[in-house]
C-alpha cells in the first residue's frame, strides 16, 4: 500500500435486543417473538459476517434495562430481559468462520477467575475469534442481586462522591482485567504433552501461579483452561471521559469513543495516548473506534421520517451518548471518512433497527467503503487479532519471553 493511500478502516456492530432505538421492537422487520432464540442471534451475526465485519459486539448487564441512568423504571413499551451475551457468542461461533465475537462482561459484579476461562473457552470454540468488552455498574440494584457489597446511591453524577464510586469501580475494572490477562497466561503455550504412550497429558512446570495481590482481588491461578488461541484474546471497552479512558489505556486492544465531530475526536485521542504513555504502553498497538448510532435509508428524508416515527412511537425523541447518524449508506461513509481524521481508527455502528439497518450497513456501507478502497474485500486473517492488525503475544510467563519480569508467575512445584 502507498503512504498516498488511506488505511483501511476496521467496522464493528454493537448488537443489542432488536436495535438501539427503544421503540425497534415495534417494527414489522424486528422479530420479537425470536428475540430469545438461537436462531436470531446467529442470523444476526451472519449477516454481520456478510459484510465482512471485523466483528460483533453483545450487550449485556446484571438488571433489567432501564430508561433511567441508575435505577430501574416500571416501564412495559419496551424490550426488557436477555440473554446472556457470553453464551450465545458461544452458541453462535460454531455457525461463523471468520467474525470476531465480543461478549459484554460486568467487571463489578463478576469473578475475574470466571470471566478468564469463559473468554478462553469461546476462543477454542470460535477457534481464536474471541473478545470481551468489559463494563462497569454503579447500580445499587444490580448490586443487590448478589448480596456481597452495597453501592452508595448516585443522585448527582458529576457530584464529588459519585466521581470517587466511579473511580473505584473503573480502577477495579482495570485490576479485573489484569487477572483476566494473567490468567490466560498461566498456561503455557505447549504445557499439554497429551502423549499417551508415556502416560504424561501436561507439563506441570509449565503451569504458573500467577499470585495476584491487589486492592480489589487476591487471586493465586493457575486457570483451568489452557492458553487461548490467540494467547490474549480482544479486550475493549467503551468510554466517555477521564476516569475510563485511563480503563482504555492501561488494559484495552480496543477503546470505543463517543466524538460528535473531528476536533473532539481528535482531543480524545490525544488524551488517550498521554494515558497510554503513562501506563507504560506506548509503543503498544491500541484501536481507537468511534461509535456512532445509525439510521440507514436510500433517502435522507426516508431515514429522517422513520427516525421520527420511531420516536412518536416511543413517546419521546432518543438521545444517546453518541453522535446519532440519519441519512444514506454514501452520506455515513462520507462521515467515517471525515471523522477518522481524528485518528481513529475504525468504527463501531449501533443500527437503530437491527432488522433494518444491519442490512443497510453490510450491503450499503461496506460496498461504498469497498469503492472508495476504504475495507477489505475479503477477510484476510483467521483470528480477530489478525483481523486488526495485532500480534500474538508472547506469554508473560514464559522462560522465553524477554519482557519485564511480572510479579508471580511461580511454577506450579
């Protein structure tokens, strides 16, 4: 490729009920009544996969949805329950060849000795194709469905004490994953002889503790499950201000913004790479994808109307914390196109209407970014960090890695 021509720009769906407009349920297109099937699901990531998309994401949390930011609301006019994100990428990998699958996991609530070996086993399942998005909860509802802690009621977000909640729970996400990571690593990549003739399945020298001693978790390992395929399966996660994109920078392969236009697009990423230095990673590869939510339609006033009948529907126009996009497939590639010019590096749709605007973005997008010589034509990798351009990394636990030395890591004796 010349440096006259542009990178390619990486894609990513978040896929969330029937579409992220509360009211996409109502649609003829939205398939309600399969929303809690297998079935849906994987027609939804075939779809995605073609149209090439680097991969999919799966929302998830610990309560039912809300309207409200905090706390649960009474309301029956939209979709309420689902499934559990981890399982059904589970269930869906075994239909897909080449999509990278991304569940939602909630660092707050859940074991990081769990979440370990469930992101391993999609990725032996998937055969390296595998992710995680990691997410926090402030909810003291949420929280009150495992009964292990209580969180303090948030009245004010931008007030002092919940900055400091907030914080706390970002900076134990971020402890969460590093278990998570190390943990994938407390294998090594040929700790399984599995010879029969000599009776040895696993090398035990090849198993480490990873003695993990923190603020949040105390965690020895080794994990059960062997090293992923991919050795670091994908980890990212979404963010919209300081406290998170320190989560980003210190732990994520990929972070998802939420610009409205270039120039804040373009400050964001700035203030992401300053924490990624001071975390010691600057010279480690990290995907920086805006988010934006889309109405797609072949007309701009087509888009439009549906967008306002939608909110008649829902009784109230949708706001969200990204850049809400109406108009035509060629309009959003103009979009992306003006966009990355704040240094992203790719993109991550929210289709308002799963049933309506995943088609419009695979079978409109794509081929417009595919003309423009903006997307791949084919995928070019088998796993999801092939997929974008990462390396495979050298386990931490290795003799043969030459990194700085990790506290832990102790042979099991």
């Amino acid at each position: 490729m010349s440096s006259s021509t542009p990178a390619p720009l990486h894609l990513a769906v978040a896929l969330d009920g029937t579409g992220w407009h509360p009211a996409s349920w109502r649609e003829p297109v939205a398939r309600p009544r399969d929303l809690f099937t297998a079935g849906y699901w994987a027609h939804l990531v075939a779809e995605a996969e073609r149209g090439l998309i680097d991969f999919v994401t799966f929302e998830d949390g610990l309560g039912p949805q809300s309207s409200r930011f905090l706390d649960p609301d009474e309301r029956t006019d939209q979709v309420r329950g689902r499934l559990d994100a981890v399982l059904i990428a589970s269930r869906v990998a075994p239909l897909t060849r080449h999509i990278g699958l991304v569940p939602t996991v909630v660092a707050t609530h859940t074991e990081p000795f769990h979440i370990s070996k469930a992101i391993a086993t999609l990725d032996y399942v998937s055969t390296g194709r595998a992710g995680l998005r990691v997410q926090i909860t402030a909810r003291p509802n949420e929280a009150a469905h495992f009964g292990r802690r209580t969180l303090p009621r948030i009245d004010a977000y931008d007030s002092p004490a919940a900055q400091d909640l907030v914080t706390d729970l970002f900076d134990e996400a971020a402890d969460h994953v590093e278990v998570v990571r190390r943990l994938w690593d407390s294998w090594e990549d040929d700790a399984e002889i599995r010879d029969a003739a000599t009776g040895r399945f696993i090398d035990r020298d090849k198993l480490h503790y990873i003695d993990f001693e923190g603020r949040y978790f105390s965690v020895k390992g080794p994990s059960i499950t062997p090293r992923p395929p991919q050795g670091q399966p994908l980890v990212t996660a979404l963010a919209h201000q300081t406290v998170p994109y320190r989560l980003v920078a210190r732990q994520a392969d990929v972070g998802y913004i939420t610009p409205h236009d270039p120039e804040q697009a373009r400050a964001i990423v700035a203030e992401i790479r300053a924490e990624q230095a001071a975390a010691g990673r600057a010279e480690e590869p990290l995907h920086l994808f805006g988010d934006l939510l889309v109405f797609l339609d072949d007309d701009p006033a087509e888009a439009a109307a549906r967008r306002a009948r939608l909110d008649e529907t829902a009784g109230e126009p949708y706001t969200s914390d990204a850049r809400i996009f109406t108009g035509t497939p060629t309009q959003l590639a103009d979009l992306l196109v003006e966009l990355r010019q704040g240094g992203l590096t790719g993109f991550r749709l929210r289709p308002a209407v799963l049933g309506h605007d995943l088609p419009r973005i695979t079978r409109g997008l794509v081929p417009e970014l595919q003309r423009r010589g903006l997307f791949r034509r084919a995928y070019e990798a088998a796993t999801l960090r092939g997929l974008l351009g990462l390396a495979r990394p050298a386990n931490r636990y290795s003799p043969r890695h030459s990194a700085s030395p990790v506290p832990g890591g102790t042979p099991i004796a």
